[in-house]
C-alpha cells in the first residue's frame, strides 16, 4: 500500500512538473504592411485597436496625429485587410491636439464602441462621442468630449522628462483607468479610480505596480491588456538597442485591482522567426487573436508592420485559464434550473388536481357523486356503499390502511394512490455579460409521481431525473454535462376562504462532467436542497377562470471541490474549492383555465402568466492554477434580477383516469437576452381501486417499519410485505410473498 502511495504520488509530482515546464506561446500566423508604398511610411504603428466584430482594424502613427481605418474583408485576418482604401481621419484641430513628431499615440473605446479616446505620450488626450459604436470617421468638434486640459502624464504618472505615458486601459465597466510609465528602469502601472465610468477627468489615483519585477533595468514598457475578466495582466516592452523583448504576464486575485497582481512568467516576442519592437498591440476575436505593431524589427520584414498570431486559448501568452468565471456561473444556473424544474412540474400537478375537482352534491336522498378526480373518484364506489349500508367485505385476512407514520394500526381505508409522470425539454441562452460567456442550455427529464388525498389534504411523492447540457460559447470549448437525480415530498393545505397553500420540499444529487474540446477534464459533485410554497386564490374570475397567486422559493447546493486538468494544449491545472450558495426567488401572477366538457373527456386549456424576482445573491468562487500557485477569487454576480415566465397548453383526460397533456413555457429575462423554453408532456394514470400501499411505523416496538402491497388479480389477491428496523446498528428486516384466492 505504501509503495503504492509512493508511486501516485511521484506520477503526480512528475505531472505537475511538466505541465509547468513549458509557457504557452502564441503561434506566428502572418504580417501585413499597413502603408501604401511598402516602405518606411506613415502610419508607424504604436497604437492598435480592432472591433469585436473583426471587420475594422485602427492604427495609430508614430509621426503624426491621425487614425487610420482599414476595412477586414475576412474578420480578424490581417492579410485581407484593404489597404489602397483605407480611412484616414485627422484629430489636429478638433480640440486639445495630441503631441505630433516622435510620439506614441494609442487608441482606446469603451465597452461598447461608443466613446472613442486617444492620448498621447506627453500626457495630451482627446476623448470623442460615437453615435455610431466604432465609427471613428465621424469625429469632429460636435463629438468632442471636454476634459479640462488635463496632463494625464504629469498628473498620475510623474514630472520627470522622461516619465511617459506610453500605455492605457480600462476595466470593463469604466470604473478604473490604466496608465503605464514608459520610463526606462523606472516603470510602474498606476491604477485610477474613475468616479464617473469612461470618464477619465473625474480620475483619482489608486494603486501603482512595479513592474520591475525581473531587475531587467534596460526596459521600455509599452502598452498594457487585460484578458476579459481582468484576471490577467499583460505589458510589453520595447526598444531597438534590446535584442530580446518579451510581453511579461501578471495573476490578479481580485480583478481589475493591481493591488492583488503576483508575476508569472513572459514570453519572447518573435515575429516572423526575429526580434520585434513592439510598441502597439491588441488582443482579438474573443482572446483568440493578438496583434502586434511595430516600428522596428530585425527579422527583415521592414518596418512598420503588424503581426498576427493565433492563441491555442483565450488570451493564452505564458498560461491558459479556462473559461473559469463562464464554468462556474454555468454551474449555478445547472443548480437553479435543477430546482426550477422539479418545482415547475409539481406545480402544475396541484394545478391539474384543482382543474378536475368537482363540486360534490348531496341535497338530494339519492345519493349522486359525480367526481372526475381520479385521487377522489376512488372514494365515490366506497361512500356509496357505505351511505346505503352495503359495506363490501374486505379481503380474508386483508386489512387496507392509508399511509401512516403515527399509528400502529392505522383507519382502514381503501382509498388509492394515484400515479402520474412528466416528461420535460429545454433549450434556452444565458445572455453574456462582461464576465461571462454566453451559455447555451438544453434539458431534459423525466418525473413519476404517486399522490393521494388525506383527509382533505393532498400528499405526494415524485421523482426527476434530468440531464442538463451547457455549451459555452467562447473558443474555450468548454462545456458542462450534469445528471440530477431528485426526490420531492409534496402536499397541499386548504386554507380559509377558497385559498390553498401548495408546497414542496427536494433533495437532489448532482455529478458534473467538465468537458474541454469534448475531453473530460474534470469532474464534480453536488447536493441540494431546496423547498417552494405557493398560495392562491381559487375565487375564480371571468369565464376564463383566472386565478391569482404568489410563490416563494429557496434552495442550498453545495459542490465538491475538483480538479480541472485541462487538455495537453491549454498545459493548464485549476484546483477548484467546494462551493456553498444560496438561490431563491419570489414571484406574483396569475393563471388561467377554460374547460370543454365532451360527454366522458374534458379539454382544459390553461397557462399562466408569472413575473419573477430573483433573490440569488452574488456568489464568490475561489480557484488557484498550478501555474502561479496563487487562489484567485471569482464572483458570479447575478445578473436577472427581473424575469417574466409565460406557459400555455392544453389537456385531455377521460373519466378512467388517463391524461395526456403538453404546454410550451418561456422563461425571459427583462434585463437582457438570457431565455429558457421548455416543452412539457404530461402522462396520468389512476392505480385500480384494488390496490393498495402500507406503510406502518412502530416507534416502540424497535422502531419496526412495515411496507405491504397488496393487488387484486381477478379471484387471487398478491400480498408482498417487508419489515424493516430504523436506527438500528444492526437492521433487522425481511420479506414475504402471499397468493391467496376467495371462490
């Protein structure tokens, strides 16, 4: 057994030492020469910008104050670019000019393409309204954005000659300003508190990093990126008289904040095979492309060229991170839609129960039962007897007794068990936010439920299993696979005045297949639980008997930590913390039905209208990659508060008890696109009235349980019993199986 450790663990170590050996590299796809002649021209790249789209690239010179605009006919492919007619727009002129001759200017928008801003070395800066997002042909005086004639460099970065503003950045909400110090040896990245978003006048400085974190004192540091979540820091540095340049990679723990930055690792910045200095670049095509601009290179290419790479993984320079924030967020709403499912299905069981209640008449001598409820129509052969004193006779040696978990002996009863099922398909998008990735979900499921009526009360089981898919839109690949598998105790309580209170209480278990370019690389399990209450009215209103009602729902999962490996080319292991959260919601509406009676069938047709206040609150995630060892903190902020759920279907059921039913469901978010659709089958059937389910619990006879079937098969009656001790360290229990017959 010791070797065997042993042994386990040296393959362990031996792993993690060489997944650790290596960087990733992004890999040189082609160049492309942004000027008309092919030689030595305007514009000199040091500012480099690209629309989410890929269809526009905008380059800013070295020699002068203009932006150059190229169209893309193939997204985010340089070599398509269309250079002989290309946009050229002047910024001279149209309000504080930028420092021209020798400078490097950079481009920058905010996270929607509808503000444009351009600064400059010296600390000069123009900012631009776009009524059109990325249309920078459109700038002019009217665009222009006033920032009282700030000196960005002299202001946050320092006095010196030679401090410089050679690099910018925001977060994604505008909330925080980057701006880096060019200054050879003497480098640093100052963090500014925006108080307006996108506003860099109303700044305030925060945080300052040095960068001199590998005592290269011959550093010119260029521009600055984060990757999408503001997990990842990236800077670059420049200069000819250098024969090496790398692009240097920072963790952040808390995003977006400097503060919480440790170093990982750089890359050499190779062009077509040599030495390039890089001093303007952007990432693209969701970090899945890089661009590099420079004025300089020693790989016999010229100057004045931009470079194209491709990335193995989303923003993939020195280490991978899978989509961590998008999979964990993914996660949670396979948590939620496990819960919304069972409570949706069992509701729509107490709305089928209350659709075929009739009313009971007992004013005339002659007795009349006209019920249709399959859990009530049980009773109509039983009380007719009973009122007209023609009791059957029960079984020899046969007692019926209803479900019981106080007596011994319980009441003889014979009333039955009704049994039924739901079959469930979903499809749905999670809308993306700055964080999050877009997430495609499919479901489906099945649930059997039996349930019977207790003096007056409803009380049910039911069980679900449900499979849930999730593809994560990104170049990531990741996707998530998760089985559920469900529990639910269900009841109903009359209340005064025609009201019911409906209820729910479940236990789920969950296990989580993460899948990276349809390779398993982790997997992870889960519990949950989670209980939902609904109150309504059955006053009913209009012909259309509408019916007004609210909900409250709350739900506990917690997950299992886990270990995602990644695949051989993201060389990437995350350690995933256990997970504890929170979700819940309350909702008003109302519902509506409409009931065709045809001689021995009705046709119901019914739905709802529901608006929904999701509770969830924001919940941390903590993670750390073997790369750099350090635990980075995600939070999944929710980000649907608002919600309005619609159903419509219809139902057809005859009086022998079978039903058949569909309705179509859409859950919408009124805060963005995030929607579910769900199809819904509904099979119903009511148990022979000769049939019967025991169960008898003795808490002073050893805590003995006792569970009895028993099924009349024409003259033979089946009679299966089992005895069971709870609590018992050692459980005594057994069974027996009875055939007897009455001639």
């Amino acid at each position: 057994m010791i070797k065997r450790l042993f042994l386990i663990s040296f393959c362990l170590c031996f792993l993690m030492q060489t997944v650790h050996a290596g960087i990733v590299e992004p890999v040189f796809k082609q160049l492309k020469d942004p000027n008309l002649d092919g030689v030595d021209d305007v514009p000199s790249p040091t500012g480099v910008n690209i629309t989410p789209d890929g269809k526009k690239m905008f380059v800013m010179s070295h020699f002068d104050n203009k932006v150059y605009i190229y169209n893309l006919a193939t997204p985010f492919d340089i070599s398509t670019m269309d250079v002989d007619n290309r946009t050229v727009v002047n910024t001279d002129g149209l309000g504080d000019n930028l420092s021209s001759n020798n400078t490097n200017n950079k481009i920058k928008f905010n996270n929607d393409g509808t503000k444009v801003f351009f600064f400059d070395e010296k600390g000069g800066a123009q900012f631009h309204n776009l009524a059109t997002p990325y249309d920078v042909a459109s700038i002019s005086a009217a665009t222009l954005i006033a920032d009282d004639g700030i000196n960005y460099t002299d202001t946050f970065l320092g006095t010196h000659a030679d401090d410089s503003t050679k690099g910018v950045a925001f977060n994604n909400d505008g909330t925080k300003m980057y701006l880096v110090n060019g200054r050879q040896s003497l480098t640093d990245i100052t963090q500014i508190k925006l108080t307006t978003p996108f506003d860099p006048s109303t700044g305030v400085s925060e945080h300052i990093l040095d960068t001199e974190t590998n005592g290269d004192v011959a550093r010119f540091t260029m521009d600055m990126a984060f990757d999408d979540d503001g997990t990842r820091l990236y800077l670059t540095e420049s200069g000819t008289s250098v024969k090496k340049n790398y692009m240097y990679v920072w963790k952040l723990s808390d995003p977006f904040n400097l503060a919480s930055a440790t170093f990982v690792d750089k890359w050499q910045i190779l062009g077509n095979s040599g030495n390039i200095s890089p001093y303007g670049w952007t990432f693209g095509n969701n970090g899945m492309k890089l661009y590099i601009g420079t004025e300089d290179a020693s790989t016999g290419d010229g100057d004045d060229i931009i470079y194209e790479y491709d990335l193995t993984c989303p923003y993939g320079v020195v280490l991978c991170d899978p989509e961590t924030a998008s999979v964990t967020s993914a996660q949670v709403e396979i948590a939620k839609n496990v819960i919304y499912q069972n409570s949706s299905n069992i509701f729509k069981r107490f709305e089928w129960l209350r659709r075929n209640e009739e009313k009971t008449n007992l004013n005339s001598h002659n007795i009349n039962l006209n019920i249709n409820n399959p859990i009530l129509a049980s009773l109509k052969n039983i009380l007719e007897s009973s009122l007209k004193n023609t009791l059957e006779k029960s079984f020899t040696d046969a007692e019926y007794s209803q479900v019981s978990l106080k007596n011994e002996k319980p009441k003889s009863n014979k009333r039955n068990w009704s049994n039924w099922s739901h079959g469930d398909i979903s499809f749905g998008r999670v809308g993306d936010t700055f964080s999050f990735k877009p997430k495609e979900i499919k479901t489906k499921g099945i649930m059997f439920g039996a349930d019977k009526l207790v003096d007056d009360r409803i009380f049910g089981y039911a069980f679900r299993y449900g499979n849930d898919k999730v593809d994560i839109k990104s170049n990531a690949n990741n996707k998530l696979d998760s089985q559920s598998f469900t529990l639910n105790i269900y009841g109903n309580i009359p209340l005064k005045n025609k009201s019911h209170l409906n209820a729910l209480i479940g236990a789920s278990f969950l296990s989580l297949d993460q899948l990276t370019s349809d390779i398993v690389s982790g997997k992870r399990n889960g519990k949950q639980v989670f209980t939902s209450l609904s109150y309504e009215n059955e006053n009913k209103y209009t012909k259309y008997d509408i019916i007004p009602f609210g909900k409250f729902e709350l739900g506990i999962t917690q997950f299992s930590d886990y270990t995602d490996f990644g695949t051989s080319s993201t060389n990437s292991v995350e350690t995933h913390e256990s997970l504890t959260f929170k979700t819940g919601n309350v909702s008003t509406g109302f519902k509506f039905d409409n009931i065709l009676y045809l001689d021995d069938r009705t046709l119901s047709r019914n739905g709802f209208v529901e608006y929904i206040y999701d509770l969830t609150p924001d919940i941390d995630h903590h993670y750390k990659n073997h790369a750099d060892n350090t635990t980075i903190k995600k939070t999944i902020s929710a980000h649907s508060l608002h919600n309005i759920k619609g159903n419509i279907g219809f139902e057809y059921m005859k009086k022998d008890g079978y039903t058949v039913a569909i309705n179509y469901e859409r859950y919408q978010s009124l805060d963005d696109s995030a929607h579910i659709d769900s199809l819904l089958f509904k099979f119903g059937k009511k148990n022979n009235k000769n049939a019967n389910l025991d169960l008898i619990y003795k808490p002073m006879n050893n805590n003995n349980t006792e569970i009895s079937y028993l099924k009349e098969i024409g003259n033979f009656n089946l009679k299966l019993k089992s005895n069971y001790s709870l609590f018992s360290k050692i459980p005594d229990y057994g069974a027996n199986l009875e055939i007897f017959g009455i001639f």
